[in-house]
C-alpha cells in the first residue's frame, strides 16, 4: 500500500501502463510448493485517464484485478481491468469524466447517472464467486478464468445497502460471511446495515444502525458474538460535497469511535465507545470473552491520507501517520464508554496485517505485517530515491512470547501487502506461508515472494517482466473454493 498514498502514482514505477496480459509459465527462482493449489487474486487499481482534477486521490484510480495462479510447482499470470460502468463510460469518451473521489457534484455532466464506482480494493470470494469490492458500491462478480467482469451483485436481492465493504469477514466455524454497507441509503447517509450471508449466498440477517456521524468505516472486526465498528475524524455531509470538496476531511475535533453490539441482534444493544484521535483503517482480529472484548489493530496516531486534508487547514502530519501492533479492551459490563489501548510491540508497522484466517474471532497466537526494517540496507544507486524507508521486511509477532520474527526481502525492493496461505493438511496456526508482491526498483519488475510463515524463510520467488498493476489487498483461495479444476477444463 506504500505506493498509494506516497502519491506517486503517475510516475516512476507507478505509473499506470494500462494493458492488459497472460503469461502462462512465470519464470521462478526456488520451488514452488507443491500444496499450494490455487489462486493469489490481488486487486488495485491503475487511472485508464489521467484524473479529471489534479486533487483526486490515489484510491479513485480504475479497479484492477490479477491472478497469481499456482498448481503443479508452476505458477500462470494474468491482469485486467474491472470494466465498470465509469471505466465504460470513460472508454466511450476518451478521456475521465469523473472529478473527485466520490464527490459526483464534482464529476461532468456526462457522467450523469453513471455508477461511479472504480472497484479497486479487494477481491474476495463467496458462495464460489469472486468478486471485487469498492466500499461505496456493491460487489462486482468477476469470472475467476478469464477475469472478465460479469455484473454487480446484490445477493438474489436480499443484500439492501447501496454499498459493500471491502472488508468482509468469515466465521471459520460457520463459513457464514458477515458484512456491512456504510452510506447504506445514498451518498453521506448515515444509515449503516449489517449482514450475514451464508455460506450459499443467502442473507439470513440484517441489522440496521445509524452512525452518529457519517465517517468512513473501512475495516471492523468480528467475534462469536459481537461485531466491532470503528470510525474516527474522516467527515462528509452534502453541504461540502456540493461545495466541491474531496469525499472525505479529517476532522480532529470529532470523537473516534468504536461500536460493539451482538452480531445476531437488532441492533438495540449497539454501545459506542469513544476515544483519543487515531486513524482506523485495518484490524487483525478481534475475540469476545463474557462481558470482555478485545481487538488486534494496528490503528494509526492520526490521519493517514495526505489527499484527505485536514479540515482545520493544517498542513498534513507523516509522523501521526504511523501504526503499531495494538490491543483494544472493552469492558461491555461497565458505565464507562472509553477503551484501553495497549501498544505490544515498539516497530512501527505498514497497517495491512493478517492473523491466520482460520482463527478468526478465536485466540490467535500469531499476527503478520510488512514493515520498514531501517536496519537493512536501500541501494540507492541502483534503486532510486525512495522518499521515506522502503517497506522492506515481513514480521510474525509472537502475541505468547512477544518475540518478533522477520524476512528481509532485498535491496531494491518495496512491498506490498502479504497474505497467509494455509499448508494443506495441517490445521496449526501460522503454518504455512506468507506471500505478497515486491517491487523490485532497480530491475523495474514485480516479483511475488513466497516465505515460509513459521521459519520467516524464502522458498521461492516468481519474477513477471514487468512492474505488475499497484495491488491494495490480495487474497489466497484454493482452487476447490472457486471449483477451478473444473472450469478451467471447461474454458
Ligand atoms: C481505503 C482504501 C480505499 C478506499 C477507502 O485503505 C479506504 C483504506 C482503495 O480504496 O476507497
Ligand atoms: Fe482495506
């Protein structure tokens, strides 16, 4: 995620190339695990035109979606863009007709009417589906060969929220998704709905709420009994998006805030907890314990996102933008509406974290993130100039012992977030490997890393010959989820 907000994203290795490709046997270094059956799918996004205005932010450019497809030692690769309705209606006119991010008061006037969202954030897979996400729209139905874009999909009509987050989570006990639409009923709405949508596709169970202020709820954090929904400082009403300004200001004055209600309510119990300014973007995971909840977050000191300007006018702060291993405890029996926050580890970490999916809402031992290790070496002269320390290493933290494992990934590179994948047959947490692409500066090429997640060593690599798309988040399926074997024969 370095890449998107240090806002460089029309030039040097960002630049966007707008094509589209297959290779069919990527040229790899190491072996690649003969377990690893499936798909890494990671999803991002490139501008197909340059922004309409020169203060749009990063996270506006054009979904895209690749593949990382392994089976049988060897791993294929492919890209393409989400083919939206703005990307459609931009093709047609040659140039962008969007203006600022979410902000349609902004767009022309020949972008009327047109859905403006670019599905750039997540992939993720449901029901046999894939899909991308955009949290101010639904779900984008993507055929998992071909990476054609099929529709959007609303869940046979039981899904009501306008929207979708990019961040659903899972039930490793049920298969059940849970899941939630913010500016559920249209643009600065406070309406937010909660779902649980079986492992079928099916939604079983709506819960509606309202935010106190509308604000951007990126992540939240399931248990077995309780969901958790931060938001802090991110503001949007209609007066300010009729005056022209990006979707979201940062506002320090507003409280931050954490819900928790019962995942299987109505909503009526729903508590909010308030705190000092941070910046919530990504969660770990999250477990309920009796009346004691606590959650594994790497919030951020303060805002993130230099293009969402800070509504007082003060000139952007890097050094609140700055996140760390983090515990949150909610005491549900008591009065008081503040929580404890504890820091367990002093790196400072990219925020994109993972525990091993199969514990989620249940005790994980095990968290992992990317982090800048200043004690590794940058080779500048064949790297470049990298702004701030290149995000370098991958890090286990050890939540028993408190010990930290890391992976330096090497000279010239930069990375992108990194995704647990399961060793088959083994059912232990954190056994398995950690993969997620690299920027390699210097050779101006994407490589993939494959590590193993209990050693924190390499076993593998596989280089593309060029700079692959910027990813946000990608994710790893196995084959059976997606019945690959099949239609790959069928294609
Ligand atoms: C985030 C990412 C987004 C977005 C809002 O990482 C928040 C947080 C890639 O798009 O639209
Ligand atoms: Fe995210």
């Amino acid at each position: 995620m370095v890449q998107i907000f240090e806002g460089t994203l029309d030039q040097g290795f960002f630049a966007p190339q707008r094509f589209e490709c297959e290779i069919a046997d990527c040229e790899v270094s190491g072996t690649i695990p003969a377990d690893m059956d499936g798909v890494f799918m990671r999803v991002g996004g490139e501008f197909l035109y340059s922004p309409l205005l020169p203060n749009d932010a990063p996270l506006h450019s054009d979904g895209y979606i690749s593949k990382f497809r392994f089976k049988g030692g060897r791993v294929s690769y492919q890209g393409k863009y989400v083919r939206t309705p703005r990307y459609e209606a931009n093709l047609a006119a040659g140039r962008n007709l969007f203006g600022l991010y979410r902000n349609p008061f902004t767009d022309d006037p020949a972008a009327k009417g047109v859905n403006g969202t670019v599905s750039n954030t997540a992939p993720m897979v449901h029901a046999g589906k894939l899909f991308t996400l955009k949290e101010d729209a639904l779900p984008i139905e993507i055929d998992p060969v071909t990476l054609d874009t099929i529709a959007f999909h609303d869940f046979g009509g039981g899904w009501k929220s306008e929207t979708f987050t990019a961040h659903p989570k899972w039930d490793p006990l049920t298969g059940d998704m849970y899941a939630f639409g913010y500016e559920a009923t249209g643009l600065a709405s406070d309406d937010v709905f909660f779902y649980r949508v079986d492992r079928y596709g099916e939604v079983k169970h709506e819960i509606r709420i309202k935010q106190p202020y509308v604000s951007l709820i990126h992540d939240y954090a399931l248990t077995q009994e309780h969901v958790i929904i931060p938001f802090a400082c991110y503001y949007t009403d209609m007066e300010q998006l009729k005056a022209g300004k990006i979707h979201w200001q940062w506002d320090r004055t507003r409280p931050s805030m954490i819900g928790i209600m019962r995942r299987d309510g109505d909503g009526s119990d729903l508590r909010w907890f308030k705190g000092p300014e941070r910046c919530f973007m990504h969660v770990f995971n999250a477990q309920s314990d009796g009346n004691k909840v606590t959650l594994l977050a790497p919030f951020y000191d303060g805002n993130f996102f230099p293009f969402f300007p800070n509504i007082d006018g003060s000139p952007w702060d890097p050094s609140r933008a700055k996140g760390f291993v983090r515990r949150y405890t909610f005491d549900l029996s008591s009065k008081d509406d503040s929580w404890r926050e504890e820091t367990l580890f002093d790196t400072p970490i990219v925020d994109l974290g993972k525990v091993d999916h199969r514990y989620t809402t249940l005790p994980q031992r095990y968290a992992f993130s990317t982090f800048a290790d200043p004690t590794k070496p940058f080779d500048r002269e064949r790297g470049g100039e990298v702004g701030r320390a290149p995000v370098n290493s991958y890090a286990r933290f050890d939540l028993e012992d408190g010990v930290m494992k890391s992976f330096f990934a090497g000279e010239t590179h930069s990375l992108q977030e990194l995704t647990f994948v399961p060793r088959r047959g083994s059912s232990e947490e954190g056994d398995g490997y950690l993969i997620g692409t690299a920027s390699n500066l210097a050779e101006m090429r994407t490589e993939l890393i494959v590590v193993d997640a209990r050693k924190l060593e390499e076993v593998a690599r596989v280089y593309l010959p060029f700079r692959a798309s910027t990813q946000v988040h990608g994710y790893w399926w196995n084959a059976e989820d997606l019945a690959l074997g099949e239609r790959e024969a069928g294609a």
